[in-house]
C-alpha cells in the first residue's frame, strides 16, 4: 500500500498484530513487522528511515524488463556431447583453428562492457530526471547490520551491511541506487539519527552505530551519580501491541489468499502456495513481446509435490510452432528426466526428445522423434550399442492423432562402439537392415591408419526362393581392406546370412517394443496432465485426509474391539459374582435345611424318651447325644459362615479387581 503522500511521514502506523490481521500495510508497518521478525530470529535488524526512487516506493515493477529464462544446463551440456559425436566421425573437417589473439579478444569484450555501461548510466539518469520527486520520496525499509561485540562495536568486517525491501523480501546491497538516502533507524532498543550527507547514496555511509561523529542517540548516557562517575542508560519502553503470532495455516499460504501477482515492463509472474493450485503450479512467468502484455512468446511453469515428478514447463511460442520441454524428478517409473515436444504431444508423429536418466535397465539415454524416425542413444551397454535409427515408411494419414498409430519401418541401423577383444574386420560397426531393398549392409570398425571400413552387403533372398536349397554365393558382396583377410568361403557366408537375418528379425521385434514404449510414455504422460495429483507427506496432519482416515478408522477399531472386549470381561464378571452370591447362598441354604431337619429329629428322639421300653429309650438317648454334637457342628458353620462371608466376598473382588483382564473395568466396591 502506497504513502498518502509521498513526501510526509504516514499519521499513525498500526501495530504488527494488525498488519497480520488485515494482510495490508504501507512501508513502514511492513519493515516494522519484518524487523520484529528478524530481531526475534537473532539478526541485528533495524528499521530504516530515507529516500527511494519511485520503482521502489510505489513497489512498481512495469518500468524492470526481465530476461527469459534458458534452457536447462542439462540441454546444454547435451548439445556439447552433440557436437563432440560429430567432430568423432573421421569424415567431419575438423572446425577451422580460431587465429584471433586472446588479448584483443579481451580489449573487444571491455569495449562493448563499456557501451553496455554507459547506456545502462543513461537510462538511470534518464528515469531520475523523469521523476520530479527523485530524492525527495520518504520510503521506509530494513537494514541487517553485524551483531555487537564486547565493546559495543559492530564488526564491520566480518559481515557486509545489507538491506532488505520488505515490500518483496528481497536482499538488496547497500551500492543499490534506488535507495538514494537515509535519515534515521531504530530498533526496539533505540534511535539512531544519521549526520553523514544525504548527498551521493548509501554506499558513502559508515554504519557503524557507536560512531557519534556519523550517528547521534535519541536516548544519551545519563549521569546517575557524578562523584562515583556511575553512568545509566534510559531504556526504550516496553512495547505496548500484542505479540505476534503466525497460524501454522497462515504461514503456509506465504501470500495474501495464496496468490501473488508481479507485473514487468515485459512478464508477468503469478506465485502461489503450496497445494492451493490442484495441478501442484507454484510458479509461472509469462513473457510478453508487446505493451499491454499482448503476444506472449514464452511461459514458464514451476510444480512441487507432484506424484508424477513434474518440477518445471517451459513453453515456446513460435510462429511456425509451440515448443514445450518438461523436467522431472528422479524417482519415475519410466525414469523420465527431459521431455520436448513440438505442437501436439499426443500424436506420436509429433517431433519431440525424450531424456532419460542413468537407471533404466536398458540403458537408454535419450530418444529424437521425428515424423517418419526414430533416433535412440544409449549409454554402457553390455552389447556396446550406443546408436539406433529407425526410418518408418511415409503414410497418408501423416495428421493422424492417434497415439496407438503404429507404423512399419523402412530401414533399421544399429552403430556399436570398438570391441578390443575383436579384429577390426571381425568387429561390426554399423548394420543396416534396408527393408525396402532387402538387404543388410554391414561395416566393420576402422583400423588403425584407415580412412575406409571393410563392408558386406547381405541381399536376402525372395519369397519365392526361400524353399530352394541352393545357396547363391553372389548375394554376399564383400569388400574387405585388411589384406591378409580372405574373403568368406560358401558356407561361412551362408551361416553369416542367416545370422543377420535372425538379428534382423530381433531388430524388428526391437523397434516395435521401442514404440510400444514410446507409445506407453506417451499415454502416461497424457493421463497424467488430465488426471494430476499432488504427494501429501504423511506428517501433514491438516491435508492428509487419507492417512488422518486411516488412523482414524484404527483408533475407531481399536476403541471398537476395547468397548467388546470390556462388554464381554463385564459379563464375565458378572456371571462369577452371581455365581459366588448363589453358590453361597445355596450352601446357607443347604446348612440351614439341614440343621432344621437335625433338630427336629432331635425334638422326635427327646420325646421318645417318656417310652417304657428300656432299651428303646437308652437308643434313642445315644441318637439324641449325636444328633446333638451335630447341631452343635451346623451352628458352628452357620456362625462361620456370617462371619467369613463379608471376607471371602472381599478376597474375590480382590482378585478380580487386579486381573489384568478386568483393569479396563470400574472396580469392585469393597465391604468394610
């Protein structure tokens, strides 16, 4: 947010608090809050009071023309491999032996540094002198200085000064012109006025803080005690705002709704936080040829947290046609690392090159599509192959966008690097397999001192001839350098015949897993542009809905299974409390049934004592005295039995209680 006015200081500033809140603020409640930042990390920050040039108070960008990105280091260094391969080929004239002198070579490029100078110096003046207020804009913004020492001095020389523009967050070197002044900073401890002349920028100033010939206190030493010489410091007051505190969800938006927009004299950059776009874009910066942003030539496009390892597009508009390359990661099934098409990329027909890292299984390093060709480069290769070209056979239907568009091949060639452990005659170099024509030409390495290869030419034999047993020596031409080599008896170039017939037909078989291949990379790449998705780690409890499911879903199980497993333990419980409560009664019970049935009998038995009949009466006088012993024996037990039930209902739950299968349970209450 711009100064009401650009030459006076704003009326109130809100708190850092505040700006937070509201995701606006003008220059100095920005540089205040990065300050508070900074000072709270560890940095020696302050805030800077002065002049700037409109380009950085109005936080204005249109008037800064930024160059197009280019191309990847990796392009380049291929492009070098390129041109290394061709000066390898023994018929490439070598380049011409550059004759200019390396010391004029150095006065030339100081000549034209020297014009870039002076217009770069015009264009500056030009724009100052444009502004009328140049000097005169008041522009708050941050300052890093060196961390005190001992003896309250800044250790100038370890760390170099430099400034931070809160409106953007970049670092910016204290010899940028567009800081033209300062006249004070401050921190949360003090107030520094600066004496040094506004004049000539901030690169002339010393800033050195303690330095009173170049900065003056706002709060001086005071005299506490003048004999002792004791002196005390005033103390800045303690802040009066709230603290500042930055949501976790906030932090990770790092814009106002998570997008931001900057626009240049010649782009426009869109940023934007992580996993607020759907397709991971995080990044994208248009170029533009014309004002008013009209004619776009180029379009970079920056991913993160892609599954399927896209980190960057670049898009190049062209008349005739769109290029565009995707970078990945490392870690794709197919190993993918470059991909540059031209125009649709669903149609295999398309001109495109494909890069692959150092994993894949075959070693293959890159793959050049064109319309009718293939072109395949591989590297450390058991059967030293390391080149593959495949010719297809022109069709009419050459605007066929069908990524399934198989095509038949016209010829085949095969280049393999020197194998030492082989005569160079014996050691094939290159094998061409001319569908058209129906023959195979081989080349063998060159010797050493040759500028020719020895060759055979192979004319496979017709349909028509297969079955005849004859085999026509002339179909095998030779044409071997080597002297002392002879030429192949019948029977060797027989064998040798059917040998690269064989080979032919796994060229073949090659070739079409090479474009089942290609076909696949292709499909897979379509899907993933349509059906994108974005890597969510599993420690990001606020995205990761499927992890915070799944274990939600255990503890639910887990809570599940705990709430059976007390159901089931709480009626077991039960059943053994019930079946001790009824156990017991039913032996009182019992008890008592019986002492009743024994003093009845003992009542019958006593009144039979009033019999005449001697020896009846000395009968049931023995029975009464046992059945007496035994009454006495029951009332014992019953007597027990009151008093150890309490107990023994104690002993149990005890147990219970200290089970391990009932501790999920509420205790058993105890009888005192």
């Amino acid at each position: 947010m711009k100064l009401e006015n650009p030459l006076a200081l704003p009326n109130k500033i809100v708190s850092p608090a505040t700006v937070l809140k509201t995701q606006t603020a003008n220059c100095f409640e920005l540089a205040i809050l990065l300050v508070s930042f900074l000072i709270g990390c560890g940095y020696n920050a302050f805030v800077v009071y002065g002049y700037a040039t409109e380009i950085v108070c109005n936080n204005n960008l249109k008037k800064i023309k930024i160059d197009i990105p280019k191309e990847s280091t990796d392009e380049q260094e291929s492009d070098s491999e390129s041109k290394e391969d061709i000066i390898d080929d023994p018929y490439v004239i070598e380049p011409m032996i550059d004759l200019c002198n390396d010391y004029v070579n150095y006065l030339m490029e100081e000549e034209k540094n020297k014009f870039i100078v002076n217009d770069e110096s015009k264009e500056i003046e030009f724009d100052n002198f444009s502004d009328p207020l140049f000097g005169k804009r008041i522009h708050a913004w941050v300052v890093v200085l060196p961390l005190e020492t001992d003896d309250d001095q800044y250790d100038i020389s370890e760390v170099v000064p430099y400034f931070i523009e809160p409106s953007t967050g970049e670092r910016k070197e204290i010899t940028d012109e567009n800081y033209t002044g300062i006249e004070v900073v401050w921190n949360n401890n003090d107030y520094w006025v600066n004496l040094q002349p506004l004049e000539g920028g901030c690169t002339q100033y010393n800033f050195n803080l303690m330095d009173t010939k170049n900065w003056e206190k706002f709060l001086p030493l005071i005299l506490k005690n003048a004999q002792r010489g004791n002196f005390k410091n005033l103390e800045m007051p303690n802040s009066w705002v709230a603290a500042i505190e930055v949501p976790i969800d906030k932090y990770l938006m790092l814009y106002p709704n998570g997008k931001k927009i900057v626009p240049y004299m010649n782009a426009i950059e869109e940023f934007y936080a992580d996993y607020v776009r759907p397709n991971g874009l995080i990044k994208r910066t248009t170029f533009y040829t014309e004002p008013e942003y009209l004619n776009k030539i180029f379009i970079q496009e920056m991913y993160k947290n892609r599954v399927d390892k896209l980190i960057c597009i670049d898009t190049k508009y062209d008349i005739e046609e769109t290029e565009t390359i995707e970078y990945f990661r490392p870690g794709r099934d197919d190993y993918l690392k470059k991909h540059k098409f031209y125009g649709d990329c669903n149609n295999i027909k398309t001109k495109r090159l494909v890069t692959f890292y150092n994993l894949r299984l075959d070693s293959m390093a890159q793959i050049i599509i064109d319309e009718n060709s293939f072109t395949i480069t591989y590297n450390d290769r058991s059967d030293l192959l390391f080149w593959h070209l495949c010719v297809f056979i022109k069709t009419r239907n050459n605007d066929s966008q069908n990524i399934n568009d198989k095509r038949k091949p016209k010829y085949v060639v095969e280049k393999y690097l020197r194998n030492e452990s082989k005569h160079k005659d014996l050691d094939i170099a290159t094998i061409t397999f001319d569908l058209d024509s129906n023959s195979i030409y081989v080349q063998y390495q060159y010797g050493e001192g040759q500028i020719t290869q020895s060759s055979r030419l192979f004319k496979k034999p017709t349909y028509s001839s297969i079955n005849n047993e004859k085999f026509n020596p002339k179909s095998v031409t030779e044409d071997v350098v080597y002297p002392y080599v002879g030429l192949l008896k019948t029977h060797e170039a027989y064998i040798m015949l059917q040998d690269m017939i064989e080979t032919e037909e796994r060229a073949l078989i090659k070739v079409s897993k090479l474009e089942d291949n290609v076909i696949q990379i292709l499909e897979t790449r379509s899907r993933e542009r349509s059906e994108f998705k974005l890597k969510i780690n599993s420690l990001d409890w606020d995205r990761n809905h499927r992890i915070r499911k799944l274990l939600q879903d255990k503890k639910d199980k887990k809570h599940k299974l705990a709430t059976i497993k007390d159901t089931i333990a709480l009626s077991l419980r039960d059943k053994i409390i019930k079946h001790f409560r009824q156990s017991t009664k039913n032996q009182f019970i019992r008890l008592k049934n019986l002492f009743e049935m024994k003093k009845n009998e003992l009542l019958r038995l006593t009144k039979s004592l009033e019999s005449n009949d001697v020896e009846r009466r000395d009968r049931n006088l023995i029975l009464c005295s046992t059945l007496k012993n035994e009454l006495n024996i029951l009332t014992l037990k019953l007597k027990r039995y009151k008093e150890s039930r309490i107990k023994r209902y104690n002993n149990l739950a005890t147990c219970i209680n200290s089970n391990p299968d009932y501790k999920t349970l509420s205790p058993l209450k105890l009888f005192v």
